[in-house]
C-alpha cells in the first residue's frame, strides 16, 4: 500500500480519474446522494490517497479553507475498503502533511456526516454548532488544531 499527497496541477490524468471514481463510488453511488461533486475546489486541493496496486482504499483532499486564514480544511474523506483502518490512516497522514503544503495553519476543519463524528472526535475533532443539512445528509461542522496539546 503506498501513501499519495499531490496537487491537482501534479496529478496524471489517470490519478485523477481513480480520484474521482473513487468518489462517485461512495457519495453517489453507495451513499445515494446526488450532488454536484466537481464543485471547483480540486484545483486548488492537496489531494491524499492509499492506493494498492492502482486501486483507491482511502481518500481526501485538503484545501485553504475559504473563511479563516490559518485554517485548512479537510473533504471528501472516504474508503473504499472498510473495518481495516484506513480512515484513521489517510486522516493522520494528512494531518502530518499539512505543514509542508500549507503555510501558517493552525486550524484543521471539515464538515462531518453526523454518524462519522466519534470517528473525528477520536482523532481530536470536537462539533462546532448546530447539525446542518448538506446534499439530504445531516453534517455538523468539526475542528482541531494543527497540533493537539
């Protein structure tokens, strides 16, 4: 299994594609949710991702979050292969990646499925706010810091 962290500018067109398969596979297909995915952030993400002999375990992508300027924030998180740790994996790998693509960050985000939050709170996430709708899912927003005391 091999550990990926590249921009969008970097990725082959083959990577990408795998990306957004992957994608399409559990947001769309396995979670029934019709959404506009190619939302125009890609380009601006670091995208990371476990893959074994070409095929996707576990993604997400990482991008500037638009409000905060020390914060990044962390989606489409997924995997394709679930029960082996794999999202605790790509989440840690993440974490640790962001100081060398990213500058001045002090805050991780992201907005969780409702029923993922005790996998996030177990990685040092705590709920900011009130559950939201996002695509006919219940989200709520999650945060850390970069570094956990």
């Amino acid at each position: 299994m091999d550990l990926y962290k590249k921009r969008f500018a970097d990725l082959t067109a083959d990577e990408l594609y795998r990306i957004l398969q992957a994608r399409c596979a559990v947001f769309v297909v396995e979670q029934k949710c019709a959404y506009q995915d190619l939302d125009g952030i890609d380009r601006q993400a670091l995208h990371v991702w476990l893959a074994d002999e070409g095929q996707i375990l576990a993604y997400l992508r990482i991008f500037a979050a638009p409000d905060l300027a020390d914060a990044v924030q962390i989606g489409r998180v997924l995997t394709t292969v679930r029960g082996k740790g794999l999202g605790a994996k790509i989440l840690q790998a993440s974490i640790a990646a962001i100081p060398d693509f990213f500058t001045d960050v002090q805050t991780i985000r992201l907005e969780a499925q409702c029923d993922a939050t005790g996998f996030y709170t177990r990685e040092g996430f705590a709920v900011q706010g009130e559950p939201f709708d996002e695509d006919g899912i219940p989200h709520v927003l999650m945060a850390r810091p970069l570094v956990l005391p």
